[in-house]
C-alpha cells in the first residue's frame, strides 16, 4: 500500500504512523482557542499538540498515499511526502517525553518551527507536482476528481496544523509579546473594515504596478454598530486576522484586474462596492465589481485548482503576480470555511461579479472544519464517475463528474 513513505520512515515510526492515523482530529472551536491561550499552561499546550499534530499529520499522510501512483512519483510530490515524513518524526521525539520541563518546552517550540518553515512553500511545491503530472500524463476526469477532492482536504489540513503551531509558538515561544492583545493568531477585536481596507491597499498596489491604475472602493452597511452605552462603535469580529486578509486580498486581486481589463477604454473605472452586514449567526462581507463576469460554465470550474482566468505566470516569479497560479479562489475558500464559514460567488456574464464571505459571528460556533481519513475518504479514490443526469445542474456537458462543492464531504 505504502508506496514512497515506507521508503522515507524506519519500522518504528511506520508503526507510530499507522496508530496516530487510527484517531480522528479533535476540532476546536475559537471560543477553545481563546479560552486555552488566556489560561493554558505552555505544559498543557504542549501534552495537547505532542498528540493532535501527530494525529492531523498521520491522518492527511494516509490519504496522501491513495493518489494515482504517477501522481506520487512525480519529483515535487515527493518532496511533499519527505517533507511530512521529517516532520512526523521530529514531533515522535517527543512522544514519550513524561516530564515537560524547560529544556523539552523549549524543544518542542523548536521543533514546531521547523516543521512550520519546512512546510513553508507546500503549496506551490504540491502544485508544481500536479503541473509536472498534467505535462508528462493524460489526466482523466476520475483522476482529476481524486486530486481536486484530495487537494482540498490536504489544504484544508495544512491550514490547521498551521494555525495549532502558531497558536503555541506565539503564546510561548521565548521572545512572545506578552502584552500583544491578541490571543496567539486570534484577535478579540478584529476591526472588520480595517482588515477590508488593509487588503483593498495592498491589491491596489499591485494592480496599479500592472495596469497603472486600480479602482476606487465604496463601503457601504454596518461597519459601526451601536455597543452596550449606545456608543458607536466599529465593527469588530472573534477571528485571526491574517485569514480574513488572505480572503479578501485573493477577490479584491481578481475584481480589480477583472474591473480595469474590462474597462481598459474608459476614462474612470467602476468602484468596488464592499458591503458588510453583521446578524446574530453571521457576519456577511460582500464585494461586487463592474468587471464584465464570468460565464457561467466558467463559474463551475473557478474553485478547481489549476484553473485561472489568467495566463498561468512562472512557478519562481520574481514579483508577486496578480493572478493566474488557479490557487486563489480554492484556497481563499478553504480558509473561509475552516471555521465553518463560506465564501460563494455570483457573477452576470456581461456585468460583473458578487463574491460574498461568510463568517460565524459566535466564537462557540466558529468550529474547525477538518478533514478525516477514514474508508469514506478511502473510497473518493477508487469510486467511479457518476453517469452525467440532466436534471443535477453540477453535471452540464463541460463540466461532467465535476460536483461544484468539492469540499462537501470534507468530514466523511
């Protein structure tokens, strides 16, 4: 079964992986996370990590293992495997470590920031492993389902195992900023609108660094709300702020190249209109562009990765580019999502696009959504393509055996 990682682990940790990847992740909500860093112990921290990473990491190391084999030999994936397989034996060292005193707490922060800068550039590397496949082989639609399905919950895992090192390496670390208001990544009082015009700035930049000119934004709906006094008061949000950014960076990119490409003539460019709404369950950001829209046999492929609008730009770019990787929107979406929220799109061929964020505005409900390996997720990789029914919109003619939400059964 084990095709590359019995070659990168000794017996023993083969033994330790297959045990670890027998439990399930245990999801933690935000209210948990803020709860755990205002009272936790770095000594509990760590008995809570040495066992959930391992699991998390033994989980998605499983499912690796089930892609087409020429997937896996392709030389970038295999950097992957070897890179997950370090990890997973820097963290067994720490397995029978009974007595957490200074010197293995501080090894421990050690070895999490390793594992976190070697994981660093995962993305592109597993990427560039999907490109090198797509270049050398015929990639069916069974086999483009498996890795869309696969790279959603690998992400998605990604993302979590990022946020629990963060969380303790903040908190921690020796040099942790004791007095910084924020709870490790999470920020009691995430202004809304600040974290909209940070990313709105910054894709302006950039855009403006293309085209030489970016358009204006108009925010409009409840960014102040009245507090307890009556006082008004900014919107603010239980939420790690850099996830937020990394959302609205991604569709402030995509509507601003969308809008000055389809207005190139014109004299003024359309704004980007931002609403944002707050009720009791949610938080609703929503950005709608004149940027002309997206087809709507276009719209059902936007979240596969690999597919971008924009002529696909080098793997080692010398600048940051505005689009093109086909990462953007799956992955802006997995990060909406990891906290059981959403990110849906709705575009007017001819006009332009809405692209609405959803957010849980209670930290109880705010969940981690993780993926579990388990023989439901085994059988994503072996079933066979439904026959295309008419009457299921996910399967048009151009779109057969794609369903639109590939993470549907991110839990099986």
């Amino acid at each position: 079964m084990f095709r590359s990682i019995n070659k990168l682990l000794d017996l023993k940790s083969m033994k330790l992986l297959d045990n670890y990847s027998k439990f399930n992740p245990s999801p933690l909500t935000i209210k948990q996370f803020m709860d755990f860093g205002q009272t936790a112990s770095e000594e509990e921290s760590f008995t809570f990590l040495r066992q959930e990473i391992p699991v998390r990491l033994s989980n998605i190391m499983k499912e690796i293992n089930l892609l087409p084999s020429n997937l896996l030999q392709m030389p970038s994936v295999l950097i992957v495997q070897d890179w997950h397989a370090r990890s997973f034996r820097d963290l067994m060292e720490f397995e029978s470590s009974t007595l957490a005193d200074e010197e293995v707490l501080a090894r421990f922060c050690q070895a999490l920031k390793r594992v976190q800068e070697r994981h660093a550039s995962v993305v592109q590397t597993m990427a560039q492993g999907v490109l090198e496949l797509k270049e050398t082989h015929h990639v069916d639609n069974q086999t483009e389902m498996s890795i869309q399905y696969f790279l959603d919950r690998f992400y998605m895992s990604r993302i979590s195992m990022r946020m629990l090192i963060h969380q303790h390496t903040l908190l921690f670390e020796p040099d942790a900023d004791k007095d910084n208001p924020r709870i490790g990544m999470i920020d009691p009082h995430c202004k809304v609108k600040s974290v909209i015009m940070e990313a709105y700035q910054n894709a302006a930049y950039l855009c403006e660094e293309y085209y030489e000119c970016s358009p204006d934004i108009e925010i409009k709906g409840q960014t102040l709300l009245k507090n307890a006094e009556g006082k008004k008061v900014p919107l603010e949000l239980v939420y790690p702020p850099p996830h937020l950014y990394h959302i609205l960076f991604e569709l402030f990119k995509n509507s601003m190249r969308a809008t000055v490409e389809n207005h190139s003539r014109a004299h003024e460019l359309p704004a980007i209109e931002v609403l944002v709404a707050k009720g009791e369950h949610d938080v609703s950001i929503r950005l709608s562009d004149q940027g002309g829209g997206i087809p709507r046999h276009i719209t059902d492929h936007l979240f596969q990765y690999l597919f971008s609008t924009a002529p696909r730009p080098s793997m080692t770019p010398t600048k940051a580019p505005l689009a093109g990787y086909g990462y953007g929107l799956p992955l802006s979406r997995l990060y909406a999502r990891y906290f059981h929220g959403d990110l849906i799109l709705n575009s007017y061929d001819g006009y332009g696009t809405d692209a609405v964020v959803y957010l849980k505005a209670l930290t109880h409900e705010a969940t981690e959504l993780l993926p579990v390996f388990n023989k439901t997720s085994t059988k994503q990789y072996q079933s066979s393509i439904p026959t295309a029914d008419w009457t299921d919109p996910s399967f048009s003619g151009s779109n057969k055996g794609f369903p639109s939400s590939s993470t549907g059964s991110m839990i099986s």
